[in-house]
C-alpha cells in the first residue's frame, strides 16, 4: 500500500509534515486536510506509525474532532489491526513529540477521569435495628472476604436492604448501593464517557468503583432490570471485566463482593403486586452462588424493632406495640390464605409509630397510614385494629385532616365539614 500525498491541499497545523511511504498493498491513498487531522491526533497519542485497534480509532477520531475515518480499514494488516502511517517530521517537532509521549497504555488511560474524591462509604449506624433472621449468616460471608455472590429476595418493607447496609456499618466496610430500574444500562454499570473540565473523559460507574476500592456492591431492587444486566456477567464470576471502550482490563480487589436484592426470584410476578419487575435471565441468575429467601419477622422480632422505633422517635407505648405487632401478624396470616390482597410490613408499622410520634393519637395514625389501601381494605385494616385494641374506636370523620383536636371534640358529626 502506498501513501502519498496531495500537495495541492492546504496544509492546517505546522506539525503536519510529509508522510513515509508504506508499501503493503497496491493502494494509494490521497491524504485530504481532515485524514491529516486525523492522523496527526492519533500520532500524538498513541505514537507515530502505530498499530491502532477500531476503539482507539474511535478514540482519536473524538480528539480530533473528526467522523470516523472510515479509510482506516484500507491500512488494515490483521484482525482489528491497522497501521497509522507515519509523519516525517522535522528533528525539532520529533524531540516535542518524545517528550510527552508515553506508552500506549498509559496514553489511553489518560482519557479515564480521575476517581471521585475518596470519601467514606462506610453505612451509617441506624439507631434501632435489630440484627435477625439471616443476619449472622451474611456477617460471616461478608467479613470472610472471598467473592460469593448473594441473591436476596422477600416481599417488600421486610428490611432486605437495611440488614445488609448495618451489618456492613457493623463491620466497617464499605458499600455502595445500586438502584436498578428498567432504564439501567452498561454505561450506567460500568462507566461512559462524560465531560470532565471540559474534557470528554472516561468516568468509571459504580461497579468498577466498588471493584477497585474492594467493598461490596449492593444492586438494589436487581428485579428491576432489564436484559442489558447481563454486562455484570464477568463481575459475577469474580474474575474482572474488560472496559471496551478505554481498552483496558479492571481486576477485582480483595474483599470486592456483590449483593443483590429482590422482591421476587427473577421469574416475575404473576400476581401483578410487583409490576415492573421482569424475568431475569437463568445465566445471570445462575452466577449467585445462593438464593437468600428473607420472610418478615417474627412477632417477637418484630415487637423489638418497633419498640426501637418508638425510642428513636420519642414516644414509648409497649402495649401499642404489642397490638401493632398483634394487628399485623393476623393480617399476614389472612394474606398467606388468600383471604386479603394487600398486607402490612414492617416498614408500614414503622410509618405508623413516626405518625403517632406527631399527631399522638393511635387511630389518626393507623387511619392515615393505611390510606394508600383501596377503600374495602382500609375499612377492614381499621375494623381489624379496634378489635386487637379494645380502647380505641375507628373516627367517624376518617379522611378528614384535624387542625385542632380541641376543637374537633367540641363538634358533633354534623359539624364534620367544619373542621376545614
């Protein structure tokens, strides 16, 4: 192949010289202004006469600020390889050049940001938790190290993601968690080109950060996901992942794990509770090496973590949360038998104790919290509750907000409209 070149076009930067003559095919290429721009941004980067894969292509290309130069693939001499032709410069440009060169590896990598400033990932202490259930197993798991690949799935408001956030507070390790939705992608997992400074660089995502920092890898709510999931298939398997688009090679660190949580086992939901949630593929699946099946607790359990609550936010009652408890164990009883469509979780007593912390009333709590429910199911959560607790009475006036309880027990229920 021949290279020569088109004296009758201008030239457009002083460090554009006479190029080599390359003998490979019998090709002759006309270098144009914009194949000089093109070839010059690429010399500077990854040296003069290089070899250059298809991505540093690309990559020099973006520099440059030029389309693909699609007449690369005339130079090409082996499977994704194609050689730059040569400038022949004069001494002093050349000595310029030498001087800020550097191996083609590091040049690439140049092109990667920086790590965000190092803070601490470390989970805050939540004030209240109780350790249980699955707990201890985890701890041993995350505090041996190795990689082992954790799928955690249970319905929701049962304290999945919590427990995982303060047994990783409780050892001192880091966590980084990721929320899953249908929109992520490989540039959200992995990292994407973004403008830095005003530089288009490489900014690592959140997988390759926890792989390089050796901390725990947290995909929230992994049901979520979409097909494009199957980017971490590599970094399930503990052995690394290769950045294709900065040609470069990220090997796990030592302590680097993944956790995933779900409300189903990557199979759907049928029953339509968990709308959105998709069937995972099996070879994603496959790559956890255990399933993790966390049911709501027990009512002891469950008496502890709501009595925790109730001092976090103030306001102690036992015999509330003891009827709390009561109150939801016999609707999760009546869900498991098909006897209702909706239940109440932990997280929903936890709602319920923060909004008698502020309005101090039991019943405006329980009513308000309940609300989201559909009207037949409301009525019945309610109707259930007075019945666990004898010393309350559902309000005649439900759904209406009141601004001054003094003033509500003055007026009869004619007067409801009134309160307003």
């Amino acid at each position: 192949m021949k290279i020569v070149l088109d004296n009758t076009l201008p030239m457009c930067d002083n460090k554009i010289m006479m190029m080599k003559t390359v003998k490979e095919n019998d090709m002759t290429i006309k270098l144009t202004p914009r194949k000089k721009i093109f070839v010059t941004a690429a010399a500077e980067m990854f040296g003069n006469g290089s070899v250059l894969n298809k991505d540093q292509i690309r990559i020099a290309a973006d520099k440059a600020g030029v389309p693909y130069p699609s007449w690369m693939s005339r130079t090409k001499i082996g499977y994704n390889k194609h050689k730059l032709p040569e400038l022949d410069v004069p001494a002093f440009i050349a000595n310029t050049v030498t001087a800020v060169e550097a191996p083609a590896v590091d040049t690439v990598m140049n092109l990667v940001a920086s790590n965000m400033e190092k803070q601490n990932l470390v989970p805050a202490s939540f004030e209240g938790f109780v350790p249980w259930g699955n707990y201890a197993n985890l701890k041993k798991i995350v505090k041996s190290g190795m990689f082992y690949p954790i799928f955690i799935t249970g319905l929701s408001g049962n304290g999945k993601t919590l427990m995982v956030e303060q047994l990783h507070a409780e050892l001192g390790k880091e966590l980084i968690r990721l929320n899953i939705t249908i929109e992520t992608d490989e540039d959200d997992l992995l990292g994407g080109f973004r403008l830095v400074n005003g530089e288009t660089k490489f900014v690592p995502g959140p997988v390759i950060e926890a792989m390089e920092r050796g901390c725990t890898l947290l995909l929230d709510e992994c049901d979520l996901g979409s097909n494009k999931m199957m980017a971490l298939q590599p970094v399930l398997e503990g052995k690394g992942v290769f950045l294709k688009k900065v040609n470069k090679w990220i090997t796990p660190k030592d302590g680097f794990n993944v956790i995933a949580t779900a409300n189903t086992k990557g199979k759907g939901s049928e029953d339509g509770r968990f709308i959105g949630t998709n069937i995972l593929n099996e070879a994603f699946l496959e790559r956890f090496a255990i399933t993790v099946e966390q049911p709501y607790p027990t009512a002891a359990v469950e008496k502890k973590i709501i009595i925790g609550s109730m001092k976090k936010y103030g306001e102690v009652d036992e015999t509330f949360a003891t009827n709390l408890v009561t109150w939801a164990e016999v609707i999760r009883k009546t869900f498991y038998d098909g006897g209702v469509d909706e239940i109440i979780s932990t997280r929903r007593l936890d709602h319920i104790v923060k909004a008698f912390t502020i309005f101090k009333d039991k019943m405006t709590a329980i009513e308000m919290c309940v609300a989201r429910f559909d009207e037949d199911t409301k009525i019945s959560f309610i109707d259930l509750y007075t019945k666990v607790d004898a010393d309350v009475k559902a309000s005649k006036d439900f759904g209406v907000f009141k601004e001054d309880s003094q003033e509500n027990e003055e007026i009869d229920v004619d007067g409801v409209e009134n309160n307003y």
